[in-house]
C-alpha cells in the first residue's frame, strides 16, 4: 500500500490485491507483534540537527502514550542506498536520506513508508519497515526554514511505520491527515492518533505491547508501500497500484 501526503484518503472504497482478498481502506489492523522497542536505525548522513529531528519524532509518540510504550531505540548507521525496493526487507529498521530516489518510486514522493508483512484473517503483522526520505526532490527543514518540515514528516510517516493509516478528519485533529504543506509543523500526535496508537497497543493494560493471540492459519506475505505526495495519494498493495484522486 502506498499512502501520500498532500492528499485525500480513499473514499471508502474497497480494493482489492493479490487477486482476491479484499482490502478495505484501514480496516485490516497493521501492527507489530514483537517486542518494542524496535532498534531504528538513522542513516549517517543525516546531519546532527536533522538526527535530533527525527529523534524528536520517536519521542513524541512515545510520550503521547505518556511513556507507556518505549516503541523505538535509535541509533546511527552507515545505511547505504539499496538497489531495488525488496532489498530494505533486510531485517534493518532503517530511516533512509535518499540523494538517488528509487527508479521504481514516482520522484514526486515525498516519503515513502515501507512494510513489509504477513497477513492473517484479522490483522497484518508488520514484519520490517523503513522509511525513505527523497532528498533528490524535496528540501526538509530543521529550523522553520524553506521545506518540509524534518519532525513533521518523519512523526508521519513513523504512524506509519507503527501501523496507522491516514485520518481523514483534520489537520488539527491527526498527524496522519494525508496533506502537509511546506509550512506545515505538526510534530506531536494529536487526539485521534493517541486514540488508536494506545488502542492497537493495549496502552492501558499492559507493559507495552498488546498480547496478540498466537496465529493457527497460516500467513501470507504482503508488502505495504506508503507514498505520500503533495498533490495525490497513491495505494499499493501487493505491487497493485491505486491512484487516489484528490477531491479538493
Ligand atoms: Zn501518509
């Protein structure tokens, strides 16, 4: 699946991917099932303030569920650029700055989250992701300079990563509202993604993660691909791409 920022939630629509499941926008839960906290590496070539930003990220959602849950560790890591998109499902969480962006990714992407996961008939298990940050195209900003801001993207892109989907609602109400603008500074989860991080991850009730009940059925492979984009929203799911149109 492909999400994009700068754009519209699919309109309820359903899909479909590998040839007959349905896939329902959202409604098949993403989520991890080991242990947090997951160690995310940070690629060496982000600078210290852009490290600090995107640390800031990983803080951020771990205090809004009032630090119930430690989801990430950090580190920095010489991650070089990979040659296809199947060679980050490599068992490395890893946060990429791409000078080359993908062939096989639209240049116009801001970002790209991508998981890979094994899907059961209630939920998909999110087995790896990463995300890729297209430096070829975009400038991001660690000081409310020109571009994207840095934290901005990244806490969105890391509900992602987490399992969230795109809320349609507002801006004000969601982190992961599908649209950011250059100016846009949302670096804190808001009401609605604090609702349904501590909800996939039984915040309340456990030390951390939720107690997912052991899968008799057996698995099946699927790869989520979350673009965002400034201006439309793409969806892919299993390499079947969907265009979103956006409505405004
Ligand atoms: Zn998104």
């Amino acid at each position: 699946m492909i999400l994009l920022f700068g754009c519209k939630q699919p309109e309820d629509t359903d899909l479909t991917y590998g040839g007959s499941a349905a896939y329902s926008s959202g409604n098949l839960p993403t989520k991890w099932t080991k242990s947090f906290p997951l160690n995310l590496k940070i690629s060496n070539d982000f600078d210290a303030n852009e490290t600090e930003a995107i640390n800031l990220a990983a803080d951020n959602w771990e205090e809004s569920t009032e630090n119930k849950i430690n989801f990430f560790t950090t580190s920095n890591e010489n991650l070089n650029p990979r040659t296809g998109l199947s060679s980050y499902n490599d068992g490395l969480y890893g946060v990429y700055k791409l000078y080359d962006w993908p062939a096989e990714l639209p240049s116009t992407a801001l970002a790209v989250t991508q998981i890979n996961g094994t899907q059961y008939s209630s939920y998909i298990r999110i087995d790896q992701a990463d995300i890729l940050l297209n430096y070829d195209y975009y400038t991001f900003a660690t000081d409310g300079g020109w571009g994207y801001d840095l934290t901005t993207v990244v806490l969105h892109e890391m509900g992602h990563f987490l399992g969230l989907y795109h809320d349609n609602s507002s801006k004000e109400d969601s982190v992961m509202y599908p649209t950011i603008g250059r100016y846009n500074d949302n670096q804190f989860p808001k009401e609605n993604d604090i609702t349904k991080i501590s909800s996939k991850y039984n915040v309340d009730i456990s030390r951390g993660i939720a107690s997912v009940p052991t899968q008799k059925e057996a698995g099946q492979a699927v790869k989520i691909t979350l673009e965002m984009y400034p201006d439309k929203e793409i969806m892919k799911v299993n390499g079947h791409e969907y265009e979103i149109t956006h409505d405004e």
